[in-house]
C-alpha cells in the first residue's frame, strides 16, 4: 500500500492556503486506501521564537483542526513529531550529507531569514533537512504539500539518492503531490505572493476561525482589477485567485463559476463568493470547537499515533545505524 505522509507547523493559525494545499488532500486520500500518515511539526515551529504555553495550545487545535476536516484517525497515524525521537536523529545523520551549497539555494530560508541578519536561527537554516528524515523514516511514496514546499521535497529526493548510492538501497524516494488547483492560494491583499499566516495584514488570508464579519470584510476588500467582467484570466490574478477560492469551496469548475456571474460585476461575485466561503467554514468551525472541548480524546489519538510511528521509525533507524556503521 503507497505510504502518503504531511505535516503543518502548529502555529494556532491555519488558512485556507494551508486547507487546500495539504489538509483536503490528505483526507481525500485517505478514501484510496493508502497509508497516511499527518503530524504535527513542532520541532519545525521551534526554528522561530515560540511562546511554549501557545505551543502547546496550538498542537492540540491543530489536531482539532485535522479531525474536524476528516481525517479519520483509525485510517491515518496521527501525531506529534517531537514524539517520535528518530525525526531528530535522522535529521543529523542527513546533515552529515547535506551541502552547505544546496541549503543555501532554499528559497524558503532566503524569504525568511531576509532581514534577520546574524541572528537568524541554525534550525531555520537545516530545517529542511528536518523535513526530508520526517519523510525518509517512513518510505513514504508521496507527499501531498503546496507549491512552497516542493524544493523542500526535492531536497528529501536527492538526499534519498545520494544516501542510497553511499549505502546501499535504503530509502524509498518520494515524490510531491502536488494538486493541480488550490497548491498556491494567494494572498488577498496581495495576490502577486502567496496567502501566508505571517503576512504583515491579518487581510491578507482568511483563517480557517474567521468569523462571518471578518470573511466578508476580507473579501470585499481583497485586491482585483479594474475589469468589468468575472472571467478567470492569469493576467488579472487578483480575480483569478478568488476564482479559484470559489470553486475550491464549492467543489465546482470555475466555468461554471464564471456562468453564474455573466453579465455581473465585482460586487456580486465578491458577496457570492464571501457567502460561499461562510457556508463551507461554518461545519468545520463547529466541529473544531467539538473536538477542541475533549483535550484527553485528543491526546490519546496522539499518543496512539506516536506509538505506531516510533515503531516504524525505529526499524527504519535500525537499517540506517547498520549502514552507516555505528551498530556495534
Ligand atoms: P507549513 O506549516 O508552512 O504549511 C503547511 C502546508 O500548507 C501549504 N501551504 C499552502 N498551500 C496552498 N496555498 C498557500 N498559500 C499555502 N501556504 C501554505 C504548505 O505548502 C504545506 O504543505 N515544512 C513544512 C511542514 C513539514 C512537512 C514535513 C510537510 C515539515 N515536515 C514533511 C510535508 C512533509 C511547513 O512548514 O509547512
């Protein structure tokens, strides 16, 4: 059985860039009978100053957040990374077989560090490093991410080869999924860059706990173009992007969209689209705040999921040591 694994940071905000991009995916794919795997990437949040009372806060909504979206936690391991010690261990290892030249072609690191100067933190820096033994440990055949993520994915592939050809066969390769529409929601005051929580405007993306105010707010006044007409269109991407966000939350085809808008201005489709955007967070709302209210239920669904992932990331560690000749 294909082996699918993701993971978001628990930052106690999560959009719809990051729904699309990687939560819907996961729980669609939990329908064809694969193995998945969705955990919660801590030790990746530390790479930035954390509040550690929030910390803890944020894992247990993220958890809520995953199950409220259908992630069915007896058809996917759900878990904590920092449970699981082997993500670290390995995590060294690959950073032994890391170039300090590929590393610093991470386009992620450059944005974030910008700005930074010398205090920027050495796990931002290896941190994607991090993320491929998170997907090495478990042979995993796909990962579903958005676009942002992929050079982070191609850097697990080529560490995967290059670990291999050293060792011998020892990691499957894995690839990135990356789905057609929704993999790159743009930001609505900017849509020119990606719909990002760490955007300087809370205008710039709609949380997954907007309340209905705050949606259509936010959507009336996300940034479009002077066109009369509500035709997708790369060159007008302010128009294009909400487009894209109406058809993802109604699961139709922007044609269709378009068909329902002929004739009508901006005005229209942006009051069309805040409603329907309102209509498809509110289920999910509920039941994040039902999960939300039994912190034992969710810590024991983690505590299951880290048990089965150690024992899997154990006997991947075992091979590794073997290989590389600390096994005595
Ligand atoms: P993170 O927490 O920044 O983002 C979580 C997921 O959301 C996707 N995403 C988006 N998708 C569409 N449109 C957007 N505007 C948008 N913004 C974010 C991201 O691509 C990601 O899939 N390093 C990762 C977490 C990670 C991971 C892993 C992922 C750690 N280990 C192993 C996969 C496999 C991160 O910081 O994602």
């Amino acid at each position: 059985m294909p082996r699918i694994l993701t993971g978001l940071q628990p930052t106690g905000l999560l959009h719809i860039g990051n729904y699309f991009g990687a939560i819907e995916p996961m729980v669609s794919l939990q329908a064809e009978g694969n193995e998945n795997f969705l955990f919660i990437v801590d030790y990746h949040a530390i790479t930035v100053p954390q509040d550690p009372k929030k910390l803890r806060e944020h894992m247990l909504f993220a958890a809520a957040v995953y199950l409220a979206a259908g992630i069915d936690p007896a058809r996917t391991t759900l878990f904590q990374q920092s449970r699981v010690p082997a993500h670290t261990e390995l995590a060294w290892i690959l950073d032994c077989h890391a170039y300090m030249g590929e590393m610093e072609r991470m386009t992620q690191f450059k944005d974030k560090a910008k700005g930074k100067g010398e205090s920027v933190s050495v796990g931002l820096f290896v941190y994607p490093i991090l993320m491929a033994a998170d997907i090495l440990l478990y042979d995993i055949a796909a990962v579903p991410v958005g676009v942002d993520q992929k050079q982070h994915v191609e850097l697990a592939r080529d560490l995967a080869e290059r670990f291999n050809r050293l060792y011998g066969q020892t990691f499957t390769v894995p690839e990135p999924k990356i789905r057609a529409r929704g993999a790159r929601v743009m930001g609505l005051d900017d849509p020119l860059k990606k719909m990002s929580k760490s955007a300087s405007s809370p205008k710039n993306y709609i949380s997954l706990l907007d309340d209905e105010e705050t949606i259509r707010k936010k959507i009336m006044s996300a940034v479009t173009d002077a066109g009369t007409t509500i035709a997708y269109d790369e060159a007008r991407p302010g128009l294009a992007n909400l487009l894209t966000i109406f058809s993802l939350v109604t699961q139709r085809d922007v044609a269709s969209v378009e068909a329902d808008y002929a004739g009508k201005g901006y005005a229209d489709f942006k009051r069309g689209l805040a409603e329907a955007v309102i209509a498809f967070l509110r289920p999910i709302q509920t039941k994040i705040r039902e999960y939300q209210k039994d912190e034992i239920e969710l810590k024991r669904i983690l505590d299951t999921g880290a048990l089965r992932a150690s024992e899997l990331a154990e006997q991947k560690m075992k091979v590794v040591r073997e290989r590389i000749g600390v096994t005595l």
